[in-house]
C-alpha cells in the first residue's frame, strides 16, 4: 500500500521538504488533499479525525499503519526506511540535527511575513514584517547560510558525506530555492559567499532522479507561501551591504 | 566518560529541557559552561572549535564522540540509548513528533517578547511584542494545550503511553511550567479546560527522581529566558474572555 501524504493543495509549503524525497526516491504516494474530491476541506476534516497519534497540523503521513506529523519526523522515518540518510548513529543524528536547522530557518523565514499573528493578513502586519524583515536580511540568512557552508566544508558536496544525497540535501535545496524566490536582492548580494551551499542547490536541481517531479504538475508554484516574494521586505537592487 | 552539555549559564533555556532527561534518568553529566573557570565565554569559543559535526547553536550533548545539537535530536538519542522512550518505531516516532510540537510552541513563546529580532532588547520591540502577545494568549496557547490535552486522552496519563514518563511528558512539564511563569492570569483562565496536561505538571513535579534537582541549586530560575514574565504581556486579572 502506498503512502498517503497530507497537506494543503494550493502550495509548497512543509509538504514539499516530503514532496522532495518521495520524488527523488521515487517512492509511490498520494498526495491526497491535491485529489479533486479532497482538497483543503477533506484535509480539515481527517486532521479531525480519532486516531491514536492524532497530527498537531500538516504535513503527515499515513504509513504502515502510523500517522507521522512533523515534517522532520516524517523524513526521519523516510529516510530510515527506505535508506535516505545514513544508517549509522552518528550519519543518521546528524541528518537528523541539519533538517531541525531547516525547520527553524523555515519558520523564522514565514514569520518575516507574518510577526505579529499566522491568522492575519501580511497587510495587517506589514508595518511590522518591514521591521523584522530588515534583521532577517541582516543577520538571520548568513548566519544560517554561514552554518550550512561550514556543515558543507568537509567537501565531497553532500551534508552526510558520502557518495549520495540524503534527504536533508532536498531540503537545504529548497531553502535556498525559497531563499532566491523570496529575496532574490539579498540572495544576489550574499550568493557569493556561500559557494558550497549554492553548489548544493543546483547539485539537487539536476539530479536525474529529480527531473520528472520538477517538471511535472505536481509540482507546485510558490506563492502565498511559507517563502513569500514581497518587493518591500527584499533589499533593493541598488543597496550595498 | 560521562557526557558534556553545553548551554548559556544563566538560564534555564532550551538547556532545561535536556537536564531535565538527564537528571530524571540519573544520568552523569558535566554542565559545562557553568563551570567557574569556563563559562559563556568558554561555551563561545567551544562553539567555534572545528568539528566534523558543528551545532547550530546551544545546547548541544558531547556524547560517545559525537557532538549532537539542536534539542529534540539530543532528545532523542538519549531516549534510544537509556530507554526514555518507547522502542518501537511508532511509540519513538511519536515521542519525537511531539517533541518537536514542543519546539514549536516554545519558539512562538520566545518570539511573543523578541517579535522583530532576537538581538534586539525587548524594549526595543515592546509595541510588536504586545500586539503579538494579544494572540499568542488568544489563539497560541489554547491550539497548542488542546492538541496535548488531546494526546493525553488515552489516559495513563504519559503522552506515550505505558506505565512510565518519556522524555516528553518531562518537557511538556517545563513547558507548562514556563506558561505559568509567563502567562499566569491567562493560565489562571483557561488551566481548566486542560485537566489532563495540568495533571501531567503536577505528576511530573512530584516525581520522585526529580526531587533532588527540582530543590538543588543546578536547577536555575527563570529570568531573561524564553519564557519571561511582562505583566504587560498577560492578560489582566479581571480580565474575561
């Protein structure tokens, strides 16, 4: 039986960091909101349902018999299961510690946008998201993209090591991905030193295995986002650091 | 050799939530930036070593060589290593998920006084900080109390399950202990409706294993942390909903 992926059916959001590792390890899935006859109200209502290990929101995956909520959790099992990380204790710890990284760049990243409350429109917020956006520029993105640079120094162009992706690389692929959609002033501005990070995401954006996915319907635009292209929370063109 | 963590030395922080593991299951541990001779500027300057496994930021376990970050990863391991968790893949999976719904919550309760920016004083984002504070206290929190009321409803009362704590119902003690440091006129509101978590609090305080940390001096107050209290940042006594 395939896995039944949960998620909002309108953006990329948490569910794409799944998204990606079902892809590239072309694993079978559904992505059930995303089926005409679900869609975001059939989620709400299964997020609803009685279950032993109920999920505090989406992404989850219905998987032998489990619901895994958490994105990072869901790709712990992933990557345990279906060999996307490294088997041993160190290897897999590892991973594990990168991808909570991400989980806190991608929630400081939303929260640009929405500081005040995720159930009010950026409009509402904006005078604020202007504030914070400025320190998130500043400070946030290279002191995460400087981490990510130094968890890639020991080379070889993968953060576990080794000879293949795991799934932590589609994920820092992503960032970056939402990175240069959201902020493509600063990321021009900053790109440069950060050659090992840059080199990863486009590594990830040719993967063969890949290619399919990135090509295809399934794949969804960014938009009204966790990454959000706002002109006046960007640098402008012209600024210097 | 027993195992070295390494957190700020003059707060509880996210450091509590690993302390409270360790000291639960008796397990040796140097604390070590509070150790005279090396404190925050010892703790700095370890953060800088090369390693092949940087962390992010503290705290973070130097445990069998390995030096693990990012606190629900730490969690983790010492839940597989020393039984805090259950052993199988549903029952640590969904000790982990729920750990990082702690995360979570623990990150948006920080962000309510450091609204704009972490390196900004409170003071200096107080007009953010209460406009957010509004729906923290007023969408936040209740989201997040029923979805652990809500995990706890197989009774037993230990979010796993089973006769015994995990290292969760540890950290969803602190947790409520931190929202009753911060928010007590709101808890005082709205404690009620949460009868299970509240009980898994005072069970977890009364723990016997607990009682000669709780009471010791390696246990640190509360203070300029993730949780702080600002009256201003509560709801006001009288208060209704």
């Amino acid at each position: 039986m395939s896995y039944e992926l949960w998620y909002w059916s309108d953006i990329p959001g948490r569910g794409e960091f799944v998204r990606l590792a079902l892809e590239a390890a072309n694993i079978p899935y559904r992505d059930c909101a995303r089926e005409p006859q679900v869609g975001s109200q059939g989620l709400i209502e299964d997020m609803l349902r009685t279950r032993q290990h109920p999920p505090f929101a989406p992404p989850y995956l219905v998987a032998e018999g489990m619901t895994l909520g958490q994105t990072a959790n869901i790709l712990y099992f992933l990557g345990e299961r279906h060999g996307l990380a490294p088997a041993d204790l160190p290897g897999r710890l590892w991973v594990n510690q990168l991808q909570l990284t991400i989980a806190d760049i991608v929630a400081e990243a939303h929260d640009v946008h929405h500081p005040i409350a995720a159930s009010l429109y950026y409009e509402d917020q904006q005078t604020e998201a202007l504030r914070r956006a400025a320190y998130f520029r500043k400070e946030r993105m290279p002191k995460y993209l400087a981490y990510f640079e130094r968890a890639l120094s020991g080379g070889g162009g993968w953060l576990a090591g080794g000879e293949r992706w795991s799934y932590v690389d589609l994920s820092l692929y992503h960032v970056i991905f939402g990175l240069l959609y959201a902020f493509p002033h600063r990321m021009a501005m900053i790109a440069r030193d950060y050659p090992q990070v840059m080199a990863l995401h486009d590594r990830v954006a040719n993967l063969p295995e890949l290619q399919a996915y990135l090509t295809s319907p399934r794949r969804l635009a960014m938009g009204a986002d966790l990454f959000r292209h706002y002109v006046e929370l960007d640098d402008k063109p012209t600024q210097q650091t």
